[in-house]
C-alpha cells in the first residue's frame, strides 16, 4: 500500500499528461492551409496566440497534374525520366495504354521540393517534343504547424514514457506492474502514431507529387475516320447475307421434310374422300329407277 501511494502523484502527472497528448491527437489534422504561389513561408503561431518570426524551414506539400500533348509518347517518357532523375526526382507510378494505335501514358513523378519549378519547366518543353500543354494544375499547402505540433506532442508522450519506465522499475505489486504496463503500451502506440504522421508529412513536403498525361495530337482525319472501319463493314455485310441465305435454306429443309410429306397425304386423303364421295353418290341413282313423271293438267 505505501509503495502504491507514493506512486500514485507520479502516476496522477503521467496520465494528465498522456491523456493531453492523446486527446490533442484526435484532433490532428494532416493538411494545413494553403500557400500563394511564390512559395513564402507562412508565419508560425506563437503560444500567446501572436506570430512570430518567419522561418526559412516552412514545410510546404506541393502538388500537381499536367495532360501534355508530344510528337512521340516513348520518346517524351525517357526525356521527362532522365530530366527528373537529374533533379533529384524519381518516378513513383506509371500507365501506358496504347487504344487504337494512339499511344499514351500517366506517369508519377516525386519531385524534391526546391526543384519543382524547374521540373515543370522542363515538362512544358522537353527539348521541343512537347507540343501543347493541355492542362495544367497546381496546388500548394503549408503543414510547418502540424510539423512543429507533431514534433511537441512526441517529445511530451517520450517524458511520460521515461516517466512510466521510472514508476514501473519501482513498483513491486504484480497488479501495480501490469497497470504501468498498460499505460507505457499506450504511449508507446501514440508515439508510434504520431511519428508515422510525422514521417509522412515530412516526406510529402520534401518531395512534391506530379502526375503527368501523355497524349499524341489528334489528326484531323483520324478524327473523322474513327470509329469507319470498311473491312469491318465488308464483314458485317457478308454475315448478313450468310445469315439471308442460311434462313432460306432453313425454310426450304422444313419444307422437305416436313410440309411436304404433310401435304402429299392430305392430297392422297382428300382424293380418295371424293373418290368414294362420287361412288356413293353414282349408286343412289341406279338403285332408285326412273323418277314418277309428273302430270299433266289441261285447262277448261
């Protein structure tokens, strides 16, 4: 019991001061506001509610999409490799597709963060195979105070890990033990959490992402031929008339082998129901004689 209660201000502090962090946590937003073109850094807030000084680190996410049309999509992939690669950059996803003899592609492009506007100028010409820039996006946000948050709120949940280390190396009861255990796993699990947030934002803001659309122009009469194919039309014709010439074959095999023998004994019946309708009728008058004449009236 004394060993728990000498215990139990520091354990008081530890938790006040996990429970801030982890609550704080929650609330933590991974993107932060937006930045004017120029690239300048936004001022940080002070505790006090004020600003301070600019910074010269201010962590800026950059990115962007472009749809480029180029004379020849495998040679404008290798130009646009080799010029990013040269800055710093490398490509982090890719799709080609090649729909109707008209090639294209969309490749991911991670950039570093001080070279972003020169890798766009270089996509906008790529040594003269690119044609027309199509369209073109861009889009900055500042996260230097999730960054400078971030960092706080890890060196605060590492005290209260020391904090929990301490306590647990004094404790002597299996169930004082297992309490300590507990909270020292939850501040570990927050500090994990709170670094792979860290390490994303610090990644996204030291390479920018550019998603770049590569297209060949379309010519006039591709345009107007898409979708006429006169082979196709010349099959489509002869499966037609296939199909008129096997439905006529098809009528006259049923009428072979069906209608036909039908008609023939309904001809063969009907014949001989006259046949014997005429016999019958030839009989009846021979076996009544003569008719009565009828007779005479004179007239006074």
């Amino acid at each position: 019991m004394r060993t728990i209660r000498s215990l139990l201000p520091l354990i008081t502090i530890v938790l006040l001061v996990s429970a801030c962090a982890g609550g704080a946590t929650s609330n933590l937003s991974t993107v932060g506001n937006p930045v004017d073109d120029t690239g300048g850094s936004a001022p940080v807030p002070a505790a006090n509610g004020g600003e301070v000084a600019y910074r010269d680190d201010a962590r800026i996410i950059r990115t962007g999409s472009m749809t480029l049309e180029v004379s020849d999509v495998a040679a404008a992939l290798r130009t646009a490799r080799d010029a990013i690669v040269a800055l710093g950059g490398y490509v982090g996803a890719s799709t080609t597709s090649n729909d109707a003899d008209r090639p294209s592609a969309e490749i991911t492009y991670r950039i570093p963060a001080d070279r972003w506007e020169q890798a766009l100028d270089t996509l906008r010409g790529l040594e003269g195979l690119t044609t027309k820039v199509v369209t073109e996006h861009t889009e900055a946000v500042e996260v230097t105070g999730q960054v400078i948050d971030l960092e706080a709120r890890i060196a605060n949940l590492r005290a209260s890990e020391t904090a929990l280390q301490a306590i647990a190396a004094k404790a002597t009861k299996i169930s004082d033990v297992l309490e300590v255990q507990a909270q020292l796993t939850e501040t570990r699990g927050q500090i994990e959490t709170l670094t792979a947030q860290l390490k994303d934002l610090n990644d996204r803001s030291a390479y920018a992402t550019l998603t770049v659309l590569f297209n060949v122009p379309l010519v006039a009469v591709e345009v107007a031929t898409k979708g006429w194919e006169p082979t196709a039309v010349v099959d489509q014709a002869a499966a037609a008339m296939v199909s008129v010439l096997q439905g006529l074959a098809t009528v006259g095999i049923w009428f072979v082998i069906v209608w036909l023998p039908i008609l023939l004994v309904l001809g063969v019946v009907t014949v001989i129901v006259i046949a014997i309708a005429r016999r019958l009728g030839v009989r009846r008058r021979d076996s009544g004689g003569a008719p009565p004449a009828a007779p005479i009236i004179v007239e006074t």
